[in-house]
C-alpha cells in the first residue's frame, strides 16, 4: 500500500485536516482490481466521535455530516461547504444534550421536508430520553431547535425513525435494552405541534440495535432486532392494519456469533430482496444472510454462510463502491485500526463475498458510512474514530462507466428483425423480443467470475440489474419492459463491458 500524505492547514475550529490517497490493490484469477480514495481527516480535541450521518440539512445541495460525541455529551455539524475538489466540511455548530447520548439518527418529524435529529441519552440510573431536535435552516444558514423530548421504557440503546404504519408522518422506534422490549412512538404531530402516542412491545431479550428495512416487498417496513442476550436477530414483520396502531409479528430468528451489534440490509444478489449482514464483535466475525422471502409474504432467511473473520468489527456498511451494479460491504475493525472492504461476487441467490483490502484509518474506528456525495455523486466512505479523536472522509476515486466509453456498440440503426444478432461470440435473441430474451456464450469465450447483465433504457436509466453464474446461455424476463430500444451491457471481473442493442415490442 502507498501513502501520499499532505497535511492540510487548519482552518478554525476544524483543527487539522490530513489527505492522503489509498490505493487498494487486488489480485483475482490473474486480473487486477484497485480502489481508490482520496482521505482527509477532520477533529477536534477530546471528541471521541461515534455515530454519524451525512444529509443536506439546509437544502443547499451540499450535505451536511452530522457526528456524536458521547463524551462531550454533543452532537456536532459539519457544514459542507465548495471545495476544489468537489466539497469539504467545517465544523457549523453544536447540540449540547443533558446526558451522556447513546444512539441518534435523522428523520422529517414535523412534516417540513426537512431533516431533523433525534436523540437517545441516558442518565444513570434513569429512563433514557428521545430528544427532538427540529431543523430551522435556510440555506446558508443551518439551526435546531429543541422542542420536545419522550422517556423511553428504561435504559435504551438504540433508536431509528421511519413511517410505520403507513400515514405519511416519520414514527420512532427505540430498543429498550432494560426491560427487554421496543417501544414506539407514533408520530400524532399536528399543524407543527409534536407529539407521539407511545406503545410498548416485549421481546424477551435485550435489544441493543435495530434495522427498519421492507424485507418481503410489501412496501411496510420492517424490522431487524439484535438480541443482545440470545446471539440473534429477530425478524419482525409489519403488521400494521390502520395508522396510529404500529405493530408487529416476529417470523424468524437467525443464530449470529457472540455479541452482534451492529447489521446492514441490502440486496447482495441482485435478486430485489435486501439480505442481511450482522458484525458479530465478540467473535471477531460478520455472519451474512440470504434473504428467502416469497413476494409479499412471510419474511424469512436462509441458514448464515460460513462466517467471514474480522478483528473486533464494531459497525458495518454497504455502497456499490466500484461500479459494477453489485454493493460491497465495509467493515469497521476496532481491534486492527482499519476499515475492512468485502467485494461483493454474489449471483443470483448465491451470496459470495471477500476480502480484497484492509485500509489503516484511525485509532478505533466506530462507525463506518457509505453516502454518495459531490458533484460526481459517487459513493464515499465515512469512519469515526474514537481514539484519534476526528473521522475520515474517503472520497472514492472510482470513475463511472458511461455508454459512450464502452467498446462495442450496436445502434439503433443497425439492428434489424432477425432471429438473431452475432457481435462477435455473444448471441442476443430474439430481437425485437416482447417477454424474455436469451443471450448464449459461444463456448470459446473465457470469463472470469459471474456475469453482470444491465439493460439500460434510452434515457441512461438502468432498468434491470442481474448477476448469474458461468453458463453458455442466459435466459431473462424482460416483460415488465415498455416498448422501446434498450442497451443490454454485460461485464465479468477483468474484462471490459460489451454492450448490445435490444428492441422491445
């Protein structure tokens, strides 16, 4: 690894900001793959930085990063400001809390189009409080205004803010780890007047973080609990018939290694259905999950892969972070120092991730976040670290693949009703095609790894993305596609794009 370092001046409150590049080699079945980031550092003294975010909080087009420190009893914004590069951040402002704060997270409570932050904190020996924070910004000019605060059901851990039961207003949901149960907080707000109907639902274990995630589709969301004392997650489906009544039905339970705290759900395998993936801290592992859930029925997972080994992991993220269609995960390593990358070589229903790098950050990192942010709108990654007191902002360097860069173009011109259309060793028919449409290997062409098929509309609006395995013929169901000419580009680890022409009927 080669580490160009440039310390940066200090600018204020910003204290010292250090970039350098991180070129991250790998070598897979002969072909070489790099990602690269571009790392500037920013703190502040005896911050011990946890939990953040990135939004655009004052609707200025540039996000915001907005990061906890437990310590100083704070939450901190970053204001994102122009910078040669793209954009930069500089300390904006602060919220001083009453107590020690143990989770936040950021939601429109009051129904302005704006995000708010909400608060967890803890006082000893107290219930926990969620903090209501209320955004007042204009552009340029970012302020929060505290306006309401709700005791939870004992000492809790975490809280996240979704709309539950479907009445378009941003409910809370906390994990009271005390007293073994959830607690929700229906959102009842009227003409800017906060206010919540609270109701209470027991678990059985204490619950130290939770995921609102549609699982099986329905477009209700759902919810992922991590059981603290059980070395589980609970499943729980949205049951939730009418609005001001949340609830829910557990409907599966997935064994994890010891202590697992923290959980991201994404769709690793192309197939529409978010999977799971759980940091497992004190076995040193993350487990990852395929998510088996029929199309608006019961949510449900198979049994986890073979664990993948990561020192201490205390949080984990996922972002497509080089381009290929599939979202890689990161994971934060408190014990190694480092941010642990796992490249994503799943195909349909078949989830295959590995390891290509492990990048030095600070001293234990806390929280790993992937946003796509700047001008190029590419996905960066974000880490807290508590012992180096400041976080770093990976800015990916990866270039976006455009169609104009590709090497084979078919136009629209050239395709004529024929059963088939030969570009080289690839087969595409029939074409036009209305219902499915086949595309066959001839049985020369060598690729390496899976094979990444996109059919892109005319617009550039990529309208199908499916993974699958090495094989001479590929069939897929184009019916749910209008009429029109498409792009169908296909690509496998180390070779470049091709890309076909295709006309739907």
């Amino acid at each position: 690894m080669k580490k160009n370092l440039r310390v940066l001046r200090s600018r204020g409150l910003a204290g010292i900001c250090v970039a350098f590049l991180i070129s991250m080699p790998h070598i897979l079945n002969g072909q070489s793959n790099s990602l690269a980031f571009d790392a500037r550092a920013y703190g502040w003294p005896g911050s011990s930085p946890g939990r953040l975010f990135l939004s655009d909080l004052d609707n200025d087009a540039k996000d915001e990063i907005v990061v906890a420190s437990p310590r100083q009893k704070k939450i901190y914004i970053w204001e994102g400001i122009p910078a040669n590069d793209g954009q930069s951040w500089i300390m904006k402002d602060s919220i001083l809390l009453d107590s020690r704060i143990l989770s936040f997270c950021i939601g429109d409570i009051n129904g302005d189009s704006k995000e708010d932050i909400i608060t967890l904190s803890n006082k000893k020996g107290h219930n926990s409080v969620v903090g209501i924070f209320l955004n007042r910004s204009a552009p340029g000019s970012i302020k929060f205004e505290k306006k309401h605060g709700v005791e939870t059901n004992g000492s809790a851990y975490h809280v996240a803010a979704e709309d539950l039961d479907g009445d378009k207003k941003t409910d809370l949901v906390v994990a009271d780890f005390e007293k073994r149960s959830l607690t929700f907080l229906c959102n009842s707000t009227d003409r800017g007047v906060v206010s919540f109907l609270k109701s209470t639902r027991d678990l059985g274990t204490r619950p130290n973080y939770l995921v609102v995630e549609d699982i099986n589709a329905d477009k209700k969301p759902d919810l992922i609990v991590s059981g603290y004392d059980d070395n589980a997650l609970f499943v729980l489906q949205n049951s939730t018939s009418s609005p001001g009544r949340i609830s829910f039905t557990q409907v599966d339970k997935l064994n994890t290694g010891k202590g697992p705290i923290s959980c991201v759900v994404d769709d690793l395998d192309g197939n529409k259905m978010p999977d799971i993936a759980v940091a497992n801290l004190f076995d040193n592992s993350v487990s990852v999950y395929l998510n088996a859930s029929s199309l608006n029925g019961q949510a449900q997972f198979a049994d986890a892969k073979a664990a993948i080994s990561v020192r201490r992991p205390s949080s984990l993220t996922s972002g497509d972070l080089d381009n290929d269609g599939m979202p890689e995960i990161a994971v934060s390593s408190e014990k190694d120092n480092n941010i642990v990358i796992l490249k994503n070589y799943s195909s349909l229903h078949n989830i295959s991730l590995e390891k290509i790098n492990e990048t030095a950050v600070g001293s234990a990192p806390q929280y790993v976040y992937i946003k796509n942010t700047g001008k190029s709108k590419q996905p960066h990654l974000i880490v807290s670290n508590s012992y180096s007191d400041n976080f770093l902002v990976l800015k990916n360097l990866q270039q976006k693949e455009s169609l104009s860069s590709v090497d084979a173009v078919v136009s629209a011109n050239s395709i004529s009703k024929q059963d088939d259309l030969k570009t080289g060793k690839i087969y595409l028919y029939p074409n036009p095609a209305s219902s499915s449409v086949q595309i066959s290997f001839n049985s020369s062409l060598k690729w390496s790894g899976h094979i990444l098929v996109r059919i892109i509309n005319a617009l550039g609006q990529e309208m199908i993305c499916e993974r699958h395995s090495i094989t001479n013929l590929i069939t897929m169901d184009i019916s749910k596609l209008a009429a029109g000419f498409y792009w169908v580009r296909l690509s496998s680890q180390g070779y470049d794009v091709k890309t076909l022409g295709l006309v739907v009927q």
